[in-house]
C-alpha cells in the first residue's frame, strides 16, 4: 500500500478533473451558506449584548428620578454580565479574547494535537474494533443488497455508487504509475504463491480424485493419447525393431513378423485398458497415483523437491513474462469497462453477472456464507489495520494549521456557541430580576 500512495501521480484525465471542479463548486457553494448562518447569529448575539448595555445605561439613568427602573437596571445588568461571560467563554474556545494571551484560552488552536490524538483514541476504541464492526454488520444482508444490484442490469446500470466506483477505479489506473503497480501485484502475488504447500495440494487433488473415481476420464483419455501416438509412429517403430533383429531374423523374414506381434499387442493391452474399467493396467496406474499422492503428502524429499521446483518456477523469467502479461490484460480490461461500463457488462459477462446476483439474492444459504465471510474479513481488516487508521486521522489533523482546524470546528458548530450566547444574555437578565426581587421583598 505504501508503494502505491508513493507512486508518482500523473494528471488527472479530463474527466477526473470535470468530477474534482464539480465536487469544489459544490463544497463552495455549501461551506458559505454554514458560515453565512454562523454569522448572522454573531451579529444577533453581539447585537443583544450592545442592546443590553444601552439599556443599562438607560436604566441607571431613569432609575435615578424613578426607583420602579430599578427592575429595567437588574435585568440589563445582569443580561450584559451573563452575556459577557458567554461571549468571554465561546471566544477563548477559538482564539485569544481581544488578542490577550490569557492563560486557558484559544483552547482548540493551542491543543490541537492533544485534540487529535483523543479523536482517534475514541475513534478506535468505540468504532474501529472487531466486535463493533462484527456487530454492526450482523444486522445487515450484505449479500442479499448485493445480489439485489447485481440482479438487476438497469439498477446496476444506472446507480450512482456503480458510476462513481466505475470512475474512481479508471481515475486510479490512469494516475497511478503503472510499472510500480505492476511490480507490486506480482511481488504480491508471488509472495502468496510462495507460501503455497504445492506439494500437498497436488497430494490432495490427486488422492481425491482417486476417492471420487474423477481419475477415470483422465486415465482413459491418457490410454487413447498413447494408442493415437503409437499409431502416428508406427513406421519409426517397426524400423527400429528391424534395426535391432539379428542378420537370421531379417533374412528369414521373422522380423516383420516380430514387429506386427508386438505392435498388435500393444494396440490389444491398450484397447482393452479403454474399454475395462477393471483391467490390470488401470489397476497398476491407480496403484502408482496411490502411491504418488501418498508421497506428496507425507515423503519430506518429495515434498521439498517440489517446494524447490516451485521456487525455481516462481523466479524463472517465464514467471516475470506471465505476471506482467495477466496485468496487462487485467488492466486493459478494467480500462475497456471503466470506458465503456454498458458495453462491458452486455453479453455472456453482463448475464453471468445477472445470474449470479439472482441466486445470491434468493439463496439464504449462500447469503449466510457471503454475510459470514465478508463480517470476517471487515473484522479481520480493523483487528490488523485499525491503528494504521486512527494513525492517519490523527497525524492529518495535526498537519492542519490552527487556523485551518478552528475554521473547521468553528464552522460546524459556531452557530450554536452562538446560541449558548444569546441564552447567556437572556438567563442572565432573569437572574438578575429573581435577584432583584429576593433583595427587594426580603
């Protein structure tokens, strides 16, 4: 993976680029509207505060000549106090209060690595675990959703999510470097061909062959490659038996004879191993693959022959050839369909395609399988790569500079601060009035 991110980028293709300035128009068109909102409650908040300190004022002023203001005076103070302490509160959440470094403020700005690694903390121990995961995707018919989409060629053809994987995936192999990526896949793909028990799988394949009777097709087609190559060779054969007859035997004539005896005896064993199942010669060749699965699975220098030979394939240029030709013809492939997804999915492929979502989506056996399987491998995912996750949220949060972090956070939740300031003002004037008349009637 790390190869890949690391690949030079090339240009992005025109269309990627059509995707990446719509996703900006729209991002710029939706980010103004939240600061717009934000804003505006700014200016009510700050426009309240002002309101009640002109009533303050107003209120000392009358309540002077005429103590029944004294209840104005209460509430105005205690609102512009409450409001003040609010506005003192939201403020050093983001910055300085009048850019005055007073301790414990601009909080977010000032922890924001303390910030990050808290987030991925949570983000890992609450989200990103197996049991969670598992337990989430308990709940869903991953299977059934998929044979659903896959079923059906014009759902499939016109869901959104089937077009934006189908672009992502052209975007990707046009922008990553195609030779790293080749090198991956294939040093991927040995190192899993590696760790391959070629003997025992060849030991198995056979032994189970021979348990199912599925050897019998291959042991008769064998038979009849061996009489169609003795009857092709027939001629170098009888000259080779002429060839090693003594001078008597040729002179004689016995030699002919030798070889239409031997050579009609050959075609007589072989005709009658095709047609007897039972006949001595398949005994003896099932005899030797017994005897050949039994060393593949248990004969240690067999089975390191084997692993040896496997080894010598795997790094041969043969190999290296093969390799790169499946990549070049998985990759055109994947071109041609991201190209041209209707056309790719018309035809034998498109109906197999079909096919399968159907019985995927009625068959509740096969769900229960996929379901299991895919629950498996997400779990398996974040048990192994969870930390590589929360690692990633963590260390992009801390490469944000401060202001572009309090942007962030301020405008996803700057109008609701907003509120907390206006409720401030407001709680605080009807304390002041409680106050107020506590100190009056008592």
């Amino acid at each position: 993976m790390n190869r890949i991110m690391q690949a030079p980028l090339r240009r992005p293709s025109p269309r990627s680029e059509g995707l990446i300035r719509n996703a900006q128009a729209r991002r710029g068109r939706r980010a103004p509207v939240a600061e717009d909102r934000a804003r505006t409650m700014r200016l009510v908040a700050t426009a309240l505060l002002a309101a009640m300190a002109a009533m303050l004022l107003l209120a000392r002023h009358l309540a002077a000549t005429e103590p029944r203001w004294g209840w104005l005076r209460a509430f105005a103070e205690a609102a512009l106090v409450g409001g003040l302490a609010d506005w003192f509160a939201v403020t050093a959440l983001f910055r300085h209060p009048l850019g005055l470094p007073i301790p414990h403020t601009a909080i977010i700005p000032e922890n924001k690595h303390r910030i990050a690694e808290t987030m991925a903390a949570f983000l890992r121990a609450h989200f990103l675990t197996p049991q969670v995961v598992s337990r989430r995707l308990a709940a869903m018919n991953l299977a059934a959703a998929a044979g659903r989409l896959l079923a059906d060629p014009r759902r499939l053809g016109e869901a959104r999510l089937r077009q934006g994987a189908v672009d992502l995936l052209g975007d990707l192999l046009h922008a990553l470097d195609d030779a790293a990526l080749r090198g991956l896949i294939a040093s991927a793909a040995r190192r899993q061909l590696h760790r391959l028990d070629a003997a025992s799988l060849l030991g198995g394949l056979v032994e189970g062959a021979l348990a199912d009777r599925r050897h019998l097709p291959l042991v008769e087609a064998a038979l009849r490659w061996l009489g169609e190559m003795l009857a092709a060779h027939e001629p170098l054969l009888r000259a080779m038996i002429r060839e090693r007859a003594n001078a008597l035997l040729r002179w004689t004539g016995l030699d002919e004879r030798l070889a239409n005896a031997l050579l009609d005896g050959a075609y007589r064993l072989l005709a009658e191993s095709i047609v007897d199942p039972e006949h001595p010669l398949r005994r003896t060749i099932e005899a030797r693959l017994a005897t050949l699965a039994d060393a593949l699975l248990h004969d240690s220098a067999l089975r390191q022959r084997v692993a040896a030979a496997r080894d010598e394939l795997l790094a041969s240029p043969a190999a290296a050839a093969a390799f790169d030709g499946l990549w070049h013809r998985a990759r055109a492939a994947l071109l041609a369909a991201a190209g041209d997804p209707q056309r790719a999915l018309a035809g034998s492929l498109g109906a197999g395609i079909a096919s399968f979502g159907a019985t995927l989506r009625d068959d509740a056996r096969l769900q229960r399988v996929v379901n299991r399987v895919a629950r498996r491998t997400l779990a398996g995912l974040v048990a192994r790569h969870g930390d590589a996750i929360v690692a990633l949220v963590a260390d992009t949060v801390k490469r944000w500079d401060a202001q572009t972090v309090t942007a962030r956070i301020e405008r996803v939740v700057g109008r609701d601060l907003q509120f907390i300031r206006l409720n401030g003002t407001l709680v605080g004037g009807v304390i002041g009035l409680v106050l107020y008349a506590l100190d009056r009637f008592t």
